[in-house]
C-alpha cells in the first residue's frame, strides 16, 4: 500500500475517461426535495478574483452552508434513503432506529430526519471529531456514542448495532454486501448537481467546463460523476477530486489501479478524513474522474479565509474544493494540468463548498 507522503502529486486520467457514460440518476429525487418544508436550492455564487487568479473564464462557488437547515449538503443523502426505507416498512411497524457512523455532518443530518419523521437514531463518531459538532448531532435527539478509533472503525461498530431489533444502518459508504442503502443516499446528493445545471443555464452557460469535488469516501464525487457522465450530449466537463494529504484514500487508489486503505491522520478536514473509498463509488471515480488531488491543512485554511472575504462562508472541507484547485492550476506544472483538463481562457468552474464553517467548528489543529 503507497504510503500517504508519496501521495503528493496529483493522479489524472487518460484522456479518453471524460467519454465515459452511465445512467442518470432517478428524476423523482428533485421532486422529492422540491416537496420538503424550507427546500431551497442552494446559491451558485459567482466570484470573478478566483476567475482572475485561475486563468479561467468564470468561478462559481455552490454554497451548502445552508442546506434545508443544516450547514452542509449531507440532508440531501439522508432523508431520500430514509424516505425509501420507510416507504417500504409496514404502516402499522413501529418506531426504527437509523443507525449510521460519521465525522459529523451525515450523522447529524440523519438524527435531523429521523427527529422529524418521528423515528429514533444512533450515531457512531470516530476520535478527532470536534465536541460541538458531536454535541450538534446529540441536540437532534440521537443517541451517540463516541468510538475511540478511525472511522473505518466507527462504520464497522455502526454495522453491529445495527443488528439490533428494529434498527436499520444508514451509511453514507458500501462495501460488498451493503450497497443498497448508500446507493439511494448517492441518488439523493443528485439535487445539488440538478440545481447547478439550472443555474448555470439561468446565468446563460451551458453547463461547467470544471467541478471540483471534496471527497471523503466518494459518495458525493459518485453523485457528480453520474449527473455530467449521464449525460448523451454536449461536451462533458472535467471532474476533480480533492482529499486531504491525511487521508488520501481515493488518489491512492487511483495511483494504485485499485481500491486500497490508508492510514489516516489527524486533519482540519474532519468530514474528509475517511480511509476506504466506498465500494459503489469506486467504479465511478476510476472511470469517471479526471484527476485527483491532495491538499494541506494550511491550504484549505487559506482557501476558507479568501471565500470568507469574498462573502462565501465555508469550513475547511467545503474550501478544499478551492485549495485543489489551486493546487493544479497553480505552479510550475499549472499549464500542463490546464491542458489536460481541457481548459482555457473562457473555461467555467463550479467548486463545491460541501459544509459551512458551522459543521466543522475547528479552526485549526
């Protein structure tokens, strides 16, 4: 297995990958969301300093610091599986746990959805997660329970007391044998790709020319690969991951040729800081990504303090996106990834801010 310092140079594909194709993701997710008290799209803010700065056309930022409430995009996942695990349960069955494991956000978004559907949750946090973000998930009603170890080890844990009598597991990652479940949550994450498209089109652009994606165990970048490699027509947009240096599990994957585990470490990042891709994703991000790539601390610091000032609140996770980047574009090697990205001096780029800085109270380690 790489070790995680060998990691520091971004992973691209062949050039051939963006003419991959799969099925779209189901319509009745959007009007599902559409249908919720307080849904909202989310804003796609434009920001032409960054397009100034990158050497490209135009920057928007997609802005999940308010997602139906919560400050990141996790409420979308949650409460489409959800819907979908209830409607299949017997009307007259009484009250299931939802059971999950989490850096935060998912499992705050679940205990959310199962305090309004009159349902019980448990949720599973690993060490490094911050007290007020635990503290968080606890004032929706969940029961949690800290675990003294990875996330790895926290979903392993999450899957035993899901065995319970009327509990469920609702986890935002697969492996061989759980895929059902995680595959409704990657569905539901499809209403944030939908809303950029509409966007973008209101705005007079057809489509993006670049999406960068902060990745923990890829369900997200699943979801964006799905919606712009779908698609039959029109030219499909490069599509970037970004992790942290301290758990680079996809990048090393994809250096690999196949899925793999590393060790994580202590990062600012929390909602990223995950080990194992997921085993739905995986195929997804090795087919349909463009490139990945790995960032610093200090990076998406900087990155969360410029969309600060620039009147985007975002956590370290949501400014990854931003660090990566920059990260690529940025350089003695930035116009040889500008050209393998396909990208030029009228190129749009939409990044995705995934949480606000009130999902992830850290300010620095």
């Amino acid at each position: 297995m790489p070790q995680n310092a060998s990691l520091r140079s971004p992973w691209f594909a062949p050039p051939a990958a963006r003419a991959w194709r799969c099925d779209p993701a189901p319509a009745e997710v959007r009007r599902f969301h559409a249908s919720l008290p307080g849904y909202a799209p989310t804003p796609l803010t434009e920001l032409p300093p960054l397009a100034a700065e990158l050497g490209i056309g135009r920057v928007f930022v997609k802005d999940e610091s308010r997602r139906l409430g919560l400050p990141a995009f996790k409420a979308l996942g949650a409460s489409w599986a959800v819907h979908r695990l209830l409607a299949e349960r017997d009307e007259d069955s009484g009250p299931v746990t939802l059971v999950t494991a989490t850096d935060g956000n998912h499992g705050r978004a679940l205990a959310r959805t199962a305090r309004l559907l009159g349902q019980r949750a448990r949720v599973l946090v690993p060490r490094g997660v911050h007290p007020l973000a635990v503290a968080a998930i606890a004032a929706e009603g969940a029961e949690v329970t800290e675990v003294p170890g990875s996330y790895d080890e926290a979903v392993r844990l999450a899957a035993e007391a899901a065995a319970a009598p009327d509990a469920v597991l609702v986890q935002d990652t697969a492996w061989p044998g759980y895929e059902r479940v995680p595959g409704w949550i990657v569905e539901g994450y499809s209403t944030l790709s939908a809303e950029i498209d509409e966007q973008l089109a209101a705005a007079g652009i057809d489509g993006p020319g670049l999406v960068a994606v902060p990745v923990g165990v890829g369900s997200l970048a699943q979801s964006v690969v799905t919606h712009y490699r779908s698609r039959r027509s029109g030219n499909p947009p490069a599509l970037v991951a970004v992790e942290p240096e301290a758990a680079p599990c996809v990048l090393a994957s994809l250096t690999r040729g196949a899925p793999v585990s590393v060790a994580t470490g202590e990062t600012t990042m929390a909602g990223l800081n995950c080990g194992t891709p997921s085993s739905l994703a995986w195929p997804f991000l090795r087919s349909g990504l463009d490139a990945a790539v790995a960032v610093r601390d200090a990076d998406s610091a900087r990155a969360a303090a410029d969309l600060a000032a620039l009147g985007v609140r975002s956590g370290p996770c949501g400014a990854a996106a931003l660090a990566g980047l920059r990260a690529l574009l940025g350089g003695e090697d930035g116009a040889e990834h500008r050209a393998g990205l396909g990208l030029g001096p009228d190129s749009v780029a939409v990044l995705l801010s995934t949480e606000g800085p009130d999902a992830n109270p850290y300010a620095e380690l």
